[in-house]
C-alpha cells in the first residue's frame, strides 16, 4: 500500500473558448488510465518485492521499501522539521509507526497467503471506515456483503492460515489508522510536510534491519533489484501517479477506482506468482468489491 497523498477537491469547471483548452472528458480518461498504472504498479512491486522473500524475508523488502518511500517523500514534501510543535509531532510519530507496521504486516500476509488474499483483507480498512461513518441502510447492507466475504476467505479448511489471516487483518486495521492519523496530519500540517516527516522515521525505524542484513545475511544482486524494484513500483510510482490523477478525478471517483486493486492483486498474483485462487475465494474477492462499489455509487457525496 502506497503513502496516499492528502485528497484535494476536483477543480471546479469553467467554460473556455480557447481552442486550446483541455477537454473535461480528457481529463477525466486520462486519470482512470493513470489510477489503473497506479494499481498496476503497486500490485506488480509487491508481487516483485515477494521474489526477495527467500533471501531477505519479508521484514527486508520491507525495510528496502521504507527507504524508497522516504526519498520520494521528503523530496516532495520538503518538511521543515524544526517548526514542527509538542501537538504537531506526536500524529506524525504514530502515522511512523503504523506506517511501518502496515507494510511489515502486508507483505509477511502475502508470504503466507498470497497476494490477492492479503491486498483483499487489507482493502477492509478503507472500506471500514467508510462503512463506520455512515447511517444510510444500503451501507449497513454492504456491511453485510463484505462480512459475508470474509467469512467465506476464513473459513476453517485444513489448509487454512490463520496467522497469515491475521496478518491481513492487522494490515486492515493499520490502512484504517493509516487514513485517520493522515486527516490529523494533513489538518495540523500544511501539505504533505507531515507524511513526509513520518515516511522518514518510518524508514529509520528499519534502518537497523538493513544494516544486520547486510552485515549478517548479504542479500544477492537479484533480491536487492527485486527489493528495490518493489519500492519503485508500489512506492514512488503510485504516490506521484496519485498526485497526478487527484487533480483530474473527483475524490469519489478515486475512491471507487480503488475497488479494483483486490482483483488486480489476485490477477498479478496468478500470473507472476502462479497464485492460483478457488472459485470461493474470487466469490469473497468480489464480495468485498462489490460492498465498496456500491457504497460509492449510492453516495451523495
């Protein structure tokens, strides 16, 4: 899961002459095709990150892509450190650690159960909240359909991995987090100078872990291109495309656009990967999917 970039209205329409003008329709096409790379991309590098696991384990893909994340933040951010107040840091320093905790927790649910499964049971945070912050009665029923989903991704078989389970659960409830201490930072912090700063400390929370790595388990050159190839993709390559395609698309659009990742993950996980999934996992997949589309749909806002 990519650093998302604080959301920003659409730009209102006004009526040009000029032939010179883009097309609102243009604008509007040119965001879905750059928020379908956006998933693309991010699926591919975690599905790439994987092929490290053998060598550097989870925790090192990981810890390559807090790094990744960091530079490209803190370059676009420039946050000024030094300005920062007692109640502007304490958000910055929990959305660090979460921050970090959602994509350890991510990547070792994907060593265990797949990718698809894993960027499923993570789409519940997202979904959660929205779900949590309304009263409507369609929403309650979407509630429903994704629970249903879930059920039907835990069922007891003997194959059944609990703890990878688990581990996208936690990964859920971090993505939740993740938005809620993101609204904090983004309204005590002007720009993105607060998810800058905390993409920074999130990477040096891991920078122990690079440094026994390479002291204790030199990584090979193909498991350090996989590791940063896997920071590129589902790092840099989603937040810049995310800051492009917000000022193209309305937020709700994005949002719904968003639906798509659980499915891309499992078509990524099935063609690099050879993740195979049951029929009753696409059905869950399209469960969960579905809940959030129509949610979107249905909403007036």
């Amino acid at each position: 899961m990519q650093a998302a970039p604080a959301r920003s209205a659409a730009p209102a329409h006004r009526t040009v002459t000029a032939p010179s003008a883009p097309k609102p329709g243009g604008k509007r096409l040119a965001g879905v095709v750059t928020m379908f790379g956006s998933g693309l991309s991010n699926q591919t590098g975690a599905a790439i990150g994987s092929l490290a696991f053998p060598v550097l384990g989870p925790v090192g893909v990981v810890a390559v892509r807090q790094y990744v994340a960091a530079i490209v933040l803190l370059a676009v951010g420039r946050p000024r450190l030094r300005t920062f107040t007692k109640q502007q840091w304490w958000p910055v320093l929990l959305l660090a650690v979460v921050f970090g905790t959602m994509n350890l927790s991510l990547y070792s649910a994907i060593d265990r159960i797949g990718l698809g499964l894993a960027v499923t049971l993570e789409f519940l945070g997202p979904l959660g909240i929205a779900l949590a912050a309304s009263r409507r009665r369609v929403d309650a029923c979407c509630a429903l359909i994704a629970a249903a989903g879930v059920i039907t991704l835990m069922r007891p078989q003997p194959s059944t991995d609990y703890l990878g389970m688990g581990l996208g659960l936690l990964a859920a409830v971090c993505w939740a987090s993740y938005i809620l201490l993101n609204r904090t930072v983004g309204r005590r912090i002007p720009g993105v100078q607060g998810s800058a700063a905390a993409a920074g400390l999130s990477a040096l929370m891991f920078l122990p872990v690079g440094i026994v790595l390479v002291v204790e388990h030199p990584p090979t050159a193909g498991a350090a291109a996989y590791a940063l190839a896997a920071g590129v993709l589902s790092s840099a390559v989603p937040y810049l495309a995310d800051l492009r395609t917000l000022r193209r698309v309305p937020a709700q659009t994005f949002g719904l656009f968003m639906s798509v990742n659980p499915v891309l993950a499992a078509v990524v996980g099935w063609i690099i990967l050879g993740q195979n999934l049951g029929w009753t996992e696409w059905a869950a997949i399209a469960a969960i999917v579905a809940a959030n589309t129509l949610s979107i749909l249905t909403s007036r806002a």
